[in-house]
C-alpha cells in the first residue's frame, strides 16, 4: 500500500500533534506535583508566629497576607520598632480591624514585647551609626541630634528631643522606650 504525499503529511501533522498534547499533559503533571509540594511545606510552620520576627515567607503563610501585606508588616516593623500588641497590627498600611482579627490566632508576640536583642541606646553618647538603628531616625535626624547635643548639653528626657529640628511627638513616641540618658 503506498501512501500518496498529501496522505504522509497528514500523518506527519497528526504525529506532532499528538506529540504536542503529549508535552502539555506532562507539564500539568508536573506543576501539580509542584503545588502539592508547596503545600506540604506551607504546612510544616507552626502557628502562631512571632510577628516581631517573622520573615516575609513565613509571613506569606499566614492566611489572608499576601505579598503586599507581608513586605508593608516588615516596613512598618522596621521604620517604627517591635510592635507592642497584636492590636498594633491595624497601624499597618492595608490591614484594617478585620484583617486584623482574622490574623489575631496565627500571631503573638516574642516573650516580650520589646526583644531582648533590642538595646537601650544613649542619644547623649551615642555614634550617628547608633541612633540610626532607631525607628524613623535617619542620617539628617541622627546628625541634627549631634550637633544640638554638642551645642546645648545632654538630654535629660525624652521630651528635650522635641527641640530638634526635624523631631516630632511622633518620633519621639517611637523610640522612647528603645533610648537612654
């Protein structure tokens, strides 16, 4: 039996094709091994989790944060210190009360709600390297404090810090409990 050239190309198109659905049927395997995977390890973290602590993909797990949420916890953990209560958590850009409740049972807070690992540092001897490991207190801030320091003596309270250009209540409520005198 011989196959005429239109007949060998049809076979040749029916042979790709069923190379082609071959490939894609394979490919879906393998990225449903892949989630199921995913999902083995999302569930090897312990709840609650250390809000204080948590990494971005820790936080990724919690149910209800995504991406944005859990990088907008990390920048506000960073620019204002450890939060203080798990209620400290509606402060954050993006998660309201209800989110916030949502949450409440997958986080806590360390063993304290300052960590031990944060120190006490002294605005009246303290290096601009020093103080711009406080919350909100950047290269400008850190260097006005100096120079005031240097002009006007040492700071007695936290308040005195008010007198500093660029430091405002705020600021000051962020880092009262994290310095010294």
């Amino acid at each position: 039996m011989k196959l005429s050239v239109s007949e060998k190309r049809l076979i040749l198109i029916s042979f790709v094709g069923l190379i082609l659905l071959l490939g894609f049927a394979l490919e879906k395997s393998y990225k449903k091994e892949d989630v199921a995977s995913e999902e083995v390890a999302r569930r090897t973290i312990e709840f609650p989790i250390d809000i204080n602590v948590a990494s971005y993909e820790e936080l990724l797990e919690i149910p209800g944060i995504g991406p944005a949420k859990a990088r907008a916890i990390i920048q506000f953990r960073e620019q204002n210190g450890p939060f203080k209560t798990v209620d400290d958590l509606v402060k954050v850009s993006g998660i309201g009360k209800s989110t916030a409740q949502r949450i409440s049972n997958y986080v806590r807070l360390g063993s304290s709600s300052v960590p031990s690992s944060i120190r006490k540092i002294n605005v009246n001897t303290a290096t601009l390297e020093e103080l711009l490991e406080l919350p909100g207190i950047g290269e400008v801030k850190a260097s006005e404090i100096i120079k005031f320091r240097e002009k006007n003596g040492f700071f007695k309270k936290p308040e005195d810090l008010l007198q500093v250009p660029g430091i405002g209540p705020k600021t000051v409520e962020k880092i009262k409990d994290m310095i010294a005198f």
